[in-house]
C-alpha cells in the first residue's frame, strides 16, 4: 500500500518569520493528517528552512524547491545536499517546470542531482509535466516518458521506490484551470507502466503525486484515483486554513 502524500511548495513565497507562523498555525493539522496514515510536508524558500524546521509540528516533512549536486564548491548561488542535512532537510523537489523554464534544468540535470540525493539519503520529489503546446499536439505521453526515463536513469528498483514523481501539466499550474481527473489518472497511470518497463514491480511502490490548482474543494477527486497517491500543491498551500481544506478533503 502506497502511503498519501500531501506536499505544499511554497515556491517564492513567505520570510523566515511568516514561516514560523505557519508552522506554529498548522500544528492540529499536522497531527490530524498524521493521525489519518497520510505524509504532509511543506518546500519554503532555502532562508525559511531554518524557521520552519526549528518551529514545526512534529512529523511534518520539510523538502527543498533544489538543491546542487555537487557538495561544495565554486558553484556561486547553489546550495548542496550537506549542506540541507546540516539544517535538518532531507527532502528535495526536483525538476519543476518553473525550474526547467527560467534556469534552464534539464531532466538530464535532474539524473544527476536525483542520485546524488539517494546516495545521501535524501528523498527527491522529481516533477514532470508538459507545456499546454505539447499537450494539444496529443503528445504528453512520450514527452512525459521521456522525462521520466532519462531523470530516472541508472536507478535500481530499490533506489526508483525512494523517488517520489510529481506530474504536473504546466498548463495547469497556477492557472486554477486543473486537469480533470480523468486526463490526471490517464497520464499518472501511463507514468507508472513506464516506470514499470524499468523498475518493474517496484513500479507498484513508487508514490505519483498530481499537481497543478489542486485545492480544497478538488483533492479527493485526484486522490480517490487509484494511480494517485495525493498532491504536490503551490497556492492553496499558503495558508494554513486552506493547508487544513487540504488536509481535510484528502482524508475523507
Ligand atoms: P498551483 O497549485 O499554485 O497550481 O502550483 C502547482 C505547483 O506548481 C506545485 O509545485
């Protein structure tokens, strides 16, 4: 059984000291989805994590938006896995669209950063997804399988069940114009044959998380799919009544 999985990115969103209130307003919805088996996690900003991890509910998962794969070095402007072990972060997402869009990350980049989180013990949350142009063409299958196999490259099983993968179409990304259930769970699934071609029963484990406008009154339609195993949100993850919406919907 594939575990739930509630993850907000905050994206750049919150100081150090909005981060801490946060935590200290989402502690009872912390524990309640604890309670309900689900995993919950935020990714503030690299400044934030100090904050958030010094101050948050117990339990609650703290992810990176990127890390290097590098562990030191003359790579100005990059921050690498120590250095998040050392604060306490043992969770990074990787590859989201906005990445790959203004910075330029490739899903090649991705491979490379992905391994050397799992040789480190850290958990990569590795984000694909297509654009609204190649969407329309019919073509996000084989983009998307793309994206997967050459991020996911040179993995064993073992190692591809510690990844957790976060399909989210760009075209839905802060747009508030979701994809409907059934196009999410159509691609999701297609996502986990393909990670079955490699890893094969492996694929069974590995958490698929939708994302792109989910919100309260949306997750249990995602979630209630069976290749869904729950959500990679941005906007609704701000604040922490909507965070407990969130919550909320995804356990009933
Ligand atoms: P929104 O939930 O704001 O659409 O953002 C989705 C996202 O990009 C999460 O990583």
């Amino acid at each position: 059984m594939r575990k739930k999985l509630l993850l907000g990115n905050w994206k750049m969103n919150k100081t150090p000291a909005e981060a801490k209130q946060f935590c200290l307003d989402a502690r009872e919805v912390v524990s309640y989805a604890i309670a309900h088996n689900v995993d919950i996690g935020v990714a503030p900003t690299f400044v934030c994590l100090e904050s958030v991890v010094a101050n948050k509910p117990e339990g609650l998962i703290v992810s990176a938006q990127n890390c290097s794969e590098h562990d030191h070095g003359a790579y100005t402007g990059e921050v690498s896995i120590p250095m998040l072990k050392a604060v306490g972060v043992d969770w990074v997402i990787i590859g989201h669209s906005e990445r790959r869009e203004y910075n330029g990350e490739t899903s090649k980049a991705c491979n490379a950063k992905i391994k050397a989180m799992l040789a480190s013990g850290v958990t990569p949350v590795y984000c694909c997804g297509e654009s609204l142009e190649t969407y329309e063409k019919g073509e996000t299958k084989p983009f998307v399988a793309e994206q997967i196999r050459v991020g996911l490259e040179g993995l064993t099983p073992e190692e591809a069940k510690k990844v957790v993968i976060a399909y989210e179409p760009i075209w839905a990304i802060g747009t508030g114009k979701s994809a409907s259930k059934e196009i999410a769970e159509d691609t999701i699934g297609f996502i986990r044959r393909t990670l079955k071609e490699s890893f094969g029963v492996a694929a069974m484990d590995i958490r698929i998380l939708y994302g792109g406008s989910v919100k309260p009154n949306n997750i249990a339609e995602y979630v209630s799919q069976e290749d869904i195993d729950g959500a990679l949100v941005g906007g609704a993850s701000l604040e922490p009544d909507s965070f407990k919406g969130l919550v909320e919907n995804l356990v009933k």
